[in-house]
C-alpha cells in the first residue's frame, strides 16, 4: 500500500465517522489532493542531513552511504508502486493518485467501510482484514507477503518491548544504536497483555512472535512463554541486535526503514 495509508490508520472512532474528519484535523493542509507515495526529495538533501548526524567520518564517506541510502529507498518506492499498479489492474480498480482516491480505493477493496448520510459520507475502518483476503496474489508473491507480514510482526514486537520495557538507549557518534554500557542486552518486565496493546496486536499474535524470537535467540525468558498468563508480568531478556534493528517507534514502510 502507498505511504499515504498510514493517515487511515489514524481514526477517531471504530464506529462510523465523517470522512470530512481528517480535513478538519489537518485544515491548513489540501489533505485530499495529496500524492498517494511520499516523495523523497533530493539526494542533495539526504546528503545534507547525513552530514548533520553523522560525526568522525569523513565527507566523502558520509556522501557514499547517503547515495547508497538514497538509492536503496527510491528502488524500494518503485518496486512497491509498481506491484501496487499490478495489483490495481488485478482487482478491476483504478490506480490511486491521490489521498481522496486511495480512500475510495479502500472503500472499494473492503479495508474501510461506508455508509451515506443526510448527504454526507461517514467511514469506518475494516484495516484489521489481512491483504490475503482482497488481493489477487500469485505463489511467489504470497510467500513474499506471509514473509514481509511476518518482518513486520517481529517490528512491532520489538518497538512494543523497547517502549513497554522503558528500554534507555543512546545513539554513538556513527549513529548506532548502543544500549547503556554497550550491553548485548536489556531485561525488562512486561506482559503480553501490555506488549500487544502497544503494538497494536491480539496479545496471542505477540507470544507466537516471541517465541519465535526466543527460538532465533533475539529473546530469552525463565517462564513458559507457550502458557505464561496474558496479563501477568515477566522479565524478557532481549538483545542489542533485535532492539536496535527497530529504532523507530511506528511501523515504517519499507523505503523508509
């Protein structure tokens, strides 16, 4: 899905809302006629801010890596634009351009619901339904979508302990991420409960993550993660590597990450 998806996971209510909503939270802003994908600007400008944030390389090496960086996230932007088109063509409906027609799009595909009002649109949000359910995929891209859902299950389950653990960390002067003392890892106290709210997960989803991160080595536990009570605390060990590979605190699409 675009960028622009994410303004439709921002909601007032699960219940039915205007759709005139989001105009108003946004007055200053023509909302409706905003580009679907973002645009990523100048190399110019990444070049400009990776120098800014970056200290003890030299100029050129900063430039190298912003180039690298820029290119990996504008080839990340058209391959997703384009298997966005395909699968447009796919299910008989036309390619958004712009935020008021993604919302259409949506409207169509069954991810947002609509009803008509005293002459008003009023919308409401279905985006819990997995893209399985509305998109025509074919083998390879199903295996490439369960995979991409399961990379993002493990990214919200690691923002989810960072946040709910009240993990502290730092950046270092190349802009790693380096939890207090250059530990490899950080207990914290948590529960499923809190860590799948937080997430925005059914708090099963979240102990079949960790367990699959506990078989990877990325968690540990002294509890029976398979049984453990949802609401109950526990202390989770995770490491360094698979809390500083989700620095971000919201799910980013891939040409942002």
């Amino acid at each position: 899905m675009p960028c622009s998806i994410e303004l439709f996971r921002t909601v007032p209510s699960l219940n039915p809302f205007p759709a005139s909503w989001w105009a108003d939270v946004f007055p200053d802003e023509d909302i409706w006629n905003e580009p679907v994908w973002c645009d990523p600007g100048d190399v110019d400008d990444w070049i400009a801010e990776a120098k800014e944030h970056h200290y003890g390389a030299s100029d050129e090496v900063i430039e190298k890596e912003a180039r690298e960086e820029y290119d990996r996230a504008t080839g990340e932007r058209s391959d997703r634009i384009a298997a966005f088109t395909i699968h447009c063509e796919r299910s008989g409906l036309p390619v958004p351009h712009t935020v008021r027609d993604l919302l259409e799009f949506l409207l169509a595909l069954g991810l947002y619901r609509g009803e008509a009002r005293d002459g008003q649109l009023f919308v409401a949000p279905q985006l819990y339904i997995n893209p399985f359910d509305v998109l025509a995929f074919d083998k390879l891209e199903a295996i490439e979508e369960a995979a991409e859902q399961r990379g993002d299950l493990e990214e919200l389950t690691a923002i989810a302990v960072r946040r709910v653990g009240g993990v502290e960390y730092e950046f270092d002067s190349e802009g790693h991420f380096r939890l207090p003392g250059g530990a490899s890892s950080v207990t914290v106290s948590v529960s499923l409960a809190a860590l799948g709210e937080h997430a925005g997960l059914p708090p099963q989803v979240v102990r079949g993550m960790l367990l699959e991160l506990a078989e990877d080595g990325d968690v540990s536990t002294p509890v029976d993660l398979g049984s453990f009570p949802l609401a109950e605390e526990f202390e989770l060990t995770a490491t360094d590597d698979l809390l500083g590979g989700y620095p971000n605190d919201e799910l980013l699409p891939p040409e942002h990450a």
